[in-house]
C-alpha cells in the first residue's frame, strides 16, 4: 500500500513509497538498520532480511502501530527536506470512513508532541476529491463516490453536494483481492482451462525483463581479520563464561562436601541406639550410603578441578581389590561376608520403615502394615476373622436391646 505526500498547490505527490519499515542486520558489523518502504534490491544484499520481514502501521485501514508510523512520517519529512527539530507546517491527513476516536487522538498527539505542527486536520479522500470534481463540473450535486483501497472499498452517497456519511458503506475487497483473484486466473486455476490445444490458445505469455541476481564480491583481507577478531571474542567470552560456570559448580560441591564431613562427624561421636533417629532426621538410610556420598562429592570435586586424582584412586581400589582376591581369599571371604551382613541390615531397615509408614517410634519391631507392603494369604485370613467377629458381635447387640426394651415393658 503506498503512502502519497503531497505539497499544497502540486497536482502530483512529491513523496510516493510503501508504508511499510524494516529493521535487518548488516551482514558485516552485526548492526541493526531500519529501512522504510522499497530499497534496490543491490543494496539488500549486504542485510539479513530473514529474522525481520516488512511490518506496517495498518491494521487493515487504521493505523494501530504508531511507533512504526513515527518511522515513517520521519522518512517522508526527510524526504520533504524538513530536517529541523519542528514542522512550522499546518498538516491535512486523509482517513478512512468512520476512523476510530482512538486512533485519530493518537495520530494527533504523535504529530503535536513529536513534531510539533502548528495544526492538523482530517478528513475523507472520497469527500474531497468529489468536492474538487463538483467545483469543476465534473460530478452533480446528487452522486456516488467510490474509494476502492487496498484491502476495502467504500461507498459515500452524496445529497445536494454534501456527504451523507450514515449512509455509507464499505465491502472487504479491495485491489489486493482483485489482483489475487486475477493471478489465479493467469495460473490457469479453473474448470474452463482443460489442457492441450485449447490451453494453448487461451494461455498468453509475456517475457518480463529479467534481472540477474547480485554477485556477492569476496571478502577483503580486512574484512576477514575483523571476523576473526570478532570470533576471537566470541570464543573469549564462552571461556569466560564456562569458567565462570566450573567456578560456581566448585563452590557448590565444596559446601556440600563440608556438609557431608559434618555429618560424618556427627555420626561417629552419637550412640549405637540414636543411630535409627539420626539417620531418619537426615535422610538417609545407613552409614554406607553417607561414605559413598562422601565419596562420590570429593571425586567430583577433584574432576571439576581437573585432577586426575580420581580415577587413578579408582585404578588404584581395583588394583588392590584384585590383589586381595588373589593373594589373600580370607581375607577376600571376610569382605563379601561383611558387605552382605551390610547389605542385609540395610534392606531389613528399609522393610521397617516401610512397615512403620516411615515412623519408628524407637522401636525397631513393628507388626502393622505400611503403605506400601502387601498382606499376605495368613494375614488376609485374620483380618477376615476380625472384620466376621466384629460384624457378628454388631449383629448380636442390635438384637438383643429391643429383647431387653420389651422385657422390662412387660415387667
């Protein structure tokens, strides 16, 4: 849709370009530009137009977008050679029909604040261009006029030479509509195209002038030493960032590793009977699993670190693990031995605190039933003896009170 500006006492506009503004990147600096209406297409090759596509300050007919329409008015007024900080000019901006309160208070405002024009009036092309016709005889006082637009058409009916707006009218098709309708008649779209000869008859060809694309000129050897000082930052900057990052995950794994010692600590100097409450207050199940926790933190630390401590610990556990099991089997035995009781005592804990719901109470024996355990074929059968005996005795206390009511009625 094209934007006409026209000065007073001109029969041709001064300024014709789409109203539309982009904002793409220049391939080189990275900077961002923004481009009003239509630029030569050998300029654009040195932007990246595909994360910003053309937006417009229309919705429809009315502007909606006023900070792409302060883009625009800043384009035509450069283009009129109004570069100072005012516009010592009264402005008359056409309209559509009925044009919201809303959108014209803020078209208004964006001119007297922005620009700061002495006045500004609104009115209906339509109106004035059957006014001028009128003048010179052209139209009656009695008449139509039609606006087709881009994307709507309007209807003003006009009664002894004055716009009768209430009864107006506007259709949602436009000259948008017309041209796309026409290229789907030219790509040959309907029942009456059938193919062969006749086709071919119907089907006229125009040669359009054709416009190799741009070339892309090589870089300059300048050019290629600003990209790589360009990725040298780039690089610089992820270092710094993944250092900062490894600095961060060693801090952490440094307190929790403090935690864990603490707790170690704490462990060794309580009783054999508090070890149950002590380990339920922090989480976790038996000394075996705070060791390996312990064991797993300070090997991470060392990894976040960079050193190579860890794994050769690791090669030299197994190592020694291997030794044993050959030269010493005893002593190997008594290991598995100990890490099964280990293992046992472990699993038995945790059946215990899944019988007690989770509460031991002190008591390590528990006879209920968790949540989470299942009642086997014994304990099915006593429950179903309870729940009988109970329901009978219900039974027998309901029938024996009236008994006893209406004994002592008869006594």
């Amino acid at each position: 849709m094209a934007l006409p500006i026209f000065v007073l006492g001109e029969n041709e506009p001064r300024v014709i370009f789409r109203n539309i503004v982009q904002r793409p990147r220049h391939k080189s600096t990275g900077e961002t530009v923004i481009i009003v209406g239509d630029q030569d297409t050998a300029l654009l090759k040195y932007f990246d137009c595909t994360r910003s596509g053309p937006r417009s300050a229309f919705d429809s007919i009315v502007v909606f977008q006023f900070e792409i329409m302060e883009y625009i008015l800043d384009f035509a007024f450069d283009r009129l050679g109004a570069n100072g900080s005012r516009i010592d000019h009264p402005i008359l901006i056409t309209e559509c029909m009925c044009n919201p309160v809303q959108s014209r208070s803020k078209m208004a405002e964006l001119l007297f604040e922005t620009y700061g024009v002495p006045s500004v009036a609104f009115g209906v092309d339509a109106a004035f261009i059957y006014k001028y016709n009128q003048q010179h005889g052209i139209c009656k006082k009695d008449g139509l006029a039609i606006c087709p637009g881009f994307t709507t058409t309007h209807v003003i009916p006009f009664v002894d030479g004055e716009p009768v707006y209430k009864g107006c009218y506007r259709t949602n098709i436009g000259g948008y509509h017309v041209t796309d309708n026409l290229k789907q008649l030219l790509s040959l779209k309907y029942h009456h195209h059938i193919g062969g000869k006749e086709a071919e008859d119907k089907t006229r060809c125009w040669q359009l002038t054709w416009v190799p694309p741009p070339t892309e000129e090589p870089p300059s050897e300048e050019e290629i030493a600003r990209k790589a000082a360009i990725r040298e930052i780039q690089g610089q900057r992820l270092r710094e960032m993944a250092e900062a990052k490894r600095s961060s995950r060693i801090n952490e794994l440094k307190n929790q590793l403090q935690g864990l010692e603490f707790l170690w600590h704490q462990f060794e100097q309580i009783q054999e009977g508090e070890i149950l409450s002590f380990l339920s207050k922090t989480g976790y199940v038996s000394k075996q699993e705070i060791e390996s926790t312990l064991m797993k933190v300070s090997q991470s630390l060392r990894k976040a670190k960079g050193e190579s401590n860890a794994e050769q610990a690791e090669n030299e556990e197994n190592a020694d693990f291997s030794t044993t099991e050959k030269e010493k089997p005893e002593l190997y035995l008594e290991q598995m031995r100990t890490k099964y009781k280990e293992l046992y005592e472990k699993i038995e804990q945790r059946k215990r605190l899944k019988t007690n719901g989770g509460h031991t109470n002190g008591n390590s024996l528990s006879w209920g039933v968790g949540r989470g355990e299942r009642l086997n074929a014994a304990q099915r059968e006593r429950m179903r003896l309870l729940t009988t005996a109970a329901f009978d005795e219900g039974r027998v206390r309901i029938l024996l009170v009236p008994k006893m009511k209406i004994g002592n009625f008869t006594n």
